[in-house]
C-alpha cells in the first residue's frame, strides 16, 4: 500500500479533526488528493511560471476541502500556496444590481458567468508571475451571509506564491453551442429567461472573459458528483452550516437560504453544470469521481495526459540481490516497459561497472538501456545515437579532485593512497574483487576512494581543507570517497531534466527505490519513495517524500513488489 509519509499524514489527521470530517477522509487524502498534491509539486518544478490548478466542482463536492488540504500539504512541502475562490470574485451586490437593470434581472443573483470581476483573478496571476506589481493588491473575499464582497480583502502574499489553487463551480466551463440556448432547460429558464436573453449573456462571458481567464489555467482538475440532482441536497447541507454560522457569530440565521429560495437559486446553475458534466471530463486533466456518500470512489486521467513513471533505483540490495540477480524483479520490469518507463539506475557504482546490468536489462522487450547515474551522482551516462554511452560530469571531475588531493599530500605531507596510485592488482588485493572488475571499478569520472594511512587529527585538517575546495569525503566501509557536492538525488533531477528534455509535454511520476540511508536523498526527491529493507540496517529508512511504500520482502523481491503495487494503484 502506498502511504502518506509520517509529517504529512500526522498534518491530514489535524486537518480532519479541524474541518470535522469524518475518519474515512484520511483513505481520500491517501489514495487522491495527496497525489494530486504530488503531481501539481512536479508542476511547480517543471514550469517556467507559477501553475495555476483548476480545480471544478459542484456545489457540496468538497472542492474548498480539497483545495485546503492540498495547500496544507503542499505547505508541508515547502510550498506557498494562494487558494483563491471564484466565489470571492463576485461583483459588489450594487454592481450585480445594475447589470440586472441594464441586461437581465436574474443576475442580481450571483453565481454565473458574468457575475464575476474575471480582471482581479487575471491580476492575481498576474502578480504571482512577476508581471503585475504587487504593492496596493488585495485578494477579495465574499461573504455569503450578506451576499456581497468584503470591505476588506486579504494583501497579496508579500514573499509571493508558488501555485494558485484556483476554485470553484465553473473553473474551466467552455461556452455552449448556439443552438443549445434555443430550448429552456427547466421550469425557471422558461419562467424567468423565455425569451433567452440570459443564457445567451452567459455564453457569451464564457467565450470571451471567461474563456480568456480559464486559458490561464494549467492543470483543470474536476470534482464530478453522480447526478445533477444530488446538489441540491448538498447545497442543502452547506446552507445548514451557513445557519449554524451565523448562529454562532449572533447573526440573523434568515441570512442562510430556505429551502423555496435555495431551490430558485440552484435554478440557475442547472444549465451549465449539466453541460460540464457532458463535456469537461474529456477534456479535464483528471476527474475524481465523487458517490452519493460524498466520498471520492475513482479518478480518471485524461489519456492525453498519462501517467509517466521514471524510475530511479539504487542497485545491491535493491534492484540486485546478493548473487547480483535482477530476476525476482523481472514482472516489475516488464511492466514499466509497457508503460515506457524511463529507467534510472542510481549507483555509487562506476559507469563501466553498470554498463553490463543495464545491456542485461535491456533484453527486456520495450525497455532500452537505461540510462545511469553513477559515483553517487558525480556522474550521467546517457545513450547516443550510435549506441554507446557519453557520459557528463555533474559535479567537480576526477581529475580536478585529484589534482587538490595530490597537492594536499604533497605540501603537507598526508599520508593516503588513492585507486590512482594503485595497479588493478593491488586493487584486487584490497577489494576481493576479479581482475576485470577491479579495472572497470577504477575507471572513474568524479570520484576517488582513499585509504587513509595518517592519524585521525591530521584527517580531520584534511577534510576541511578539501571543504573550502568545494570536495566532501564521504566514508565508507574501508575506502574514503572523495567527490563533489552531488547526491544521488541531484543525479536524479539530471535524469528527470533529460526525460522532460525528450518528452516536454509529458508530466513525470518519479519512483525513488533504495535500502541505505546514502538512498535518503533520493528517496526524499521522489514522489513516491521505496523504502526496500535491509536486515542489515538496524533502523527503519523514513522518507520525507509525500507518498511512501514500505515492500515487506528484501532486495529485488520487495522491488517487484513495490513497483507492482505502484502501477496497479496507477499512482
């Protein structure tokens, strides 16, 4: 099972107990809205601008809820988040009052297109985009219970956003066809609007204002309920807190509609919230499918958008069991190359040394070589036209780090030797390793392991000279490495950038596998971390990333056990 990380879900529990909900709304945060979340943080990173995310839904399908939550993740994530309600973009009643005079009675009565000041969510992006000043800005509010705009509204977030949670019943609607506003679509439209004038305005906000407004909007996500009819209860329901509301503040509970008055306005919305039930689900990035029970029970992405996994996944341990074996992950890895995955394999292992897991691999019909990162992110190979690897350097190269190290012991006499001043011979010796392997363990980009022959004090003077050269030394069992600042987390993101190099449009789900705490980083990139166990760690890997799974077997066992679970939940 895929679950929240521990922050992540200890911050979902207090927000159920905040907000009232019920228990069960923690499997929606689990199995929904925290991958929304996830996916929409991916959007963050690979946008050029700040995303705004539509999120459509009916009165009483939680859309407010939702929107929420995921700001509060996205929080936890270090992510500032602007929630902004169509709601709150109503115009003044007084305005709504004089439209009613010069185009159509019925839109004293908010709620449609065309009662909406559309120009404020357009400078609200603007401004989050650094193409609007943002000094004298105000996000409005709405207050329903007097059913006008607030004197006051709320400054425009000094230290900026980094996504707009845009919300409401008719984000991203689209205009009807002209000939669907001949006929009334109920009672009221052939009561109140017989001579069509209303519904005609409407579409006509839709495809102009509205149309330009929602245009900024990068990833429309959609609330869907069984039937139109089921709105009526909710909204229903929410009126009932609104009284309870009003209550509580010593305000007059007539302010909160009764049932005549709420069946009027409910009127209005019937028109369109049926065609964006008939038409938006296709066209909408994802639709979560919301029961009569108000609880989410499906999501359904838009096939021009799919899913697309790349996979980034230490090897021993992991991938590979002791006897250096892929094969109990072979299910695993047939499937992402249905999928077409990409494949990273992340290793503290030398390119030569993976080069001939990954044309084992390849064997695998649909999957490719993969591409690798190797020496703990110093270095990424990726295949060439001709078929071979060219490898790039991402952090300091070997030849920069040996060039400080070697000068160091020369001036001041550190006693270590490194695998450059080693035969493979030696090398073999020390390692255990076969002759060939030592040769391919010693063809190195950005790393070199050290045995270090000096006292811990003159160490420790080493170490911190080779820090102000910009070079870490990282222990390891017998050898110490020395290396640039890279992880293997930022080989990953250099895997991820060449992937979104080859598909831009494509949006990614990044799958982090590892068993070592030297995989944390990684698996602290990812959107969905494996933690794979090792009995040889004592302690239990705790991810950070907002979604974890815990595999119950080790090695490539619990990663075909993982990776299977990952595409079975379509995550």
């Amino acid at each position: 099972m895929i679950e929240l990380n521990s922050e992540i879900s200890a911050f979902v529990h207090e927000f159920i107990v905040r907000e009232k909900l019920p228990a069960s709304y923690m499997g929606t945060a689990r199995r929904f809205y925290g991958p929304l979340a996830q996916r929409i943080e991916r959007l963050v990173q690979q946008l050029d601008h700040v995303p705004v995310i539509g999120i459509n839904g009916g009165q009483g399908t939680g859309k407010s809820t939702c929107s929420a939550l995921v700001a509060g993740v996205l929080k936890q994530r270090g992510l500032r988040a602007l929630v902004l309600s169509i709601d709150d973009l109503y115009f003044q009643k007084a305005v709504r009052g004089q439209l009613a005079e010069k185009v159509h009675p019925l839109l004293k009565t908010r709620g449609v297109p065309g009662t909406h000041e559309m120009d404020v969510f357009r400078e609200i992006v603007a401004a989050a985009r650094g193409e609007h000043s943002v000094e004298d800005l105000l996000v409005p509010r709405f207050d329903k219970g007097s059913d006008d705009r607030s004197a006051e509204g709320s400054p425009f977030p000094a230290d900026g956003v980094d996504v707009i949670l845009f919300e409401g019943w008719c984000i991203g609607a689209s205009a009807q066809p002209f000939q669907s506003l001949e006929k009334a679509c109920n009672d009221f439209e052939l009561e109140q609007d017989a001579d069509g004038r209303w519904r005609r305005f409407v579409n006509e906000q839709l495809a102009g204002p509205y149309a330009e407004a929602f245009g900024l909007v990068d990833y429309l996500v959609m609330l869907k309920p069984p039937c139109f009819e089921v709105i009526y209860e909710w909204r229903g329901e929410q009126e009932e807190k609104l009284r309870q509301r009003l209550k509580e503040q010593g305000r007059s509970d007539s302010e909160a509609m009764n049932e005549q008055e709420l069946a009027f306005f409910i009127s209005h919305y019937e028109r369109l919230t049926r065609w964006m039930f008939e038409e938006m689900p296709d066209r909408a990035d994802e639709v979560f499918l919301i029961g009569e029970d108000h609880e989410v029970f499906s999501n359904v992405r838009n096939p021009k958008r799919p899913v697309h996994y790349l996979v980034s996944t230490d090897l021993d341990a992991s991938l590979l069991d002791e006897a250096y074996s892929w094969k109990a992950a072979e299910p695993a890895l047939k499937k992402l190359a249905s999928a077409k995955a990409g494949l990273v394999l992340n290793s503290s292992k030398t390119v030569s040394e993976m080069q001939r897991l990954a044309t084992d691999l390849s064997v695998i019909p649909g999957l490719g070589k993969p591409v690798l990162v190797a020496e703990n992110g110093g270095a990424l190979a990726i295949l060439s036209e001709a078929g071979g690897y060219e490898i790039q350097c991402l952090g300091r190269s070997r030849e920069e780090i040996l060039a400080i190290a070697h000068q160091l012991r020369t001036e001041q006499k550190f006693e270590f030797i490194g695998f450059a001043d080693m035969q493979p011979e030696k090398v073999v010796e020390l390692t255990g390793l076969s002759h060939d392997a030592a040769v391919m363990a010693m063809d190195r980009q950005s790393t070199e392991p050290i045995l270090w022959n000096d006292s811990d004090e003159r160490w420790t003077a080493f170490a911190q000279a080779l820090e102000k050269e910009g070079i870490r030394a990282v222990r390891g069992g017998r050898f110490i490495h020395l290396m640039g600042p890279t992880d293997k987390a930022e080989g990953m993101a250099a895997a991820l950038a060449h992937f979104q190099t080859l598909e831009p449009s494509n949006v990614w789900t990044v799958v982090a596998l590892g068993d070592s705490p030297n995989d944390l980083g990684m698996l602290n990139a990812a959107d969905i971390a494996v933690a794979i166990p090792n009995p040889a760690h004592k302690e239990k890997l705790q991810p950070s990333a907002i979604r974890c799974i815990f595999p119950q077997q080790f090695g490539p066992k619990g990663w075909n056990e993982a990776i299977l679970t990952i595409i079975e939940d379509n995550a």
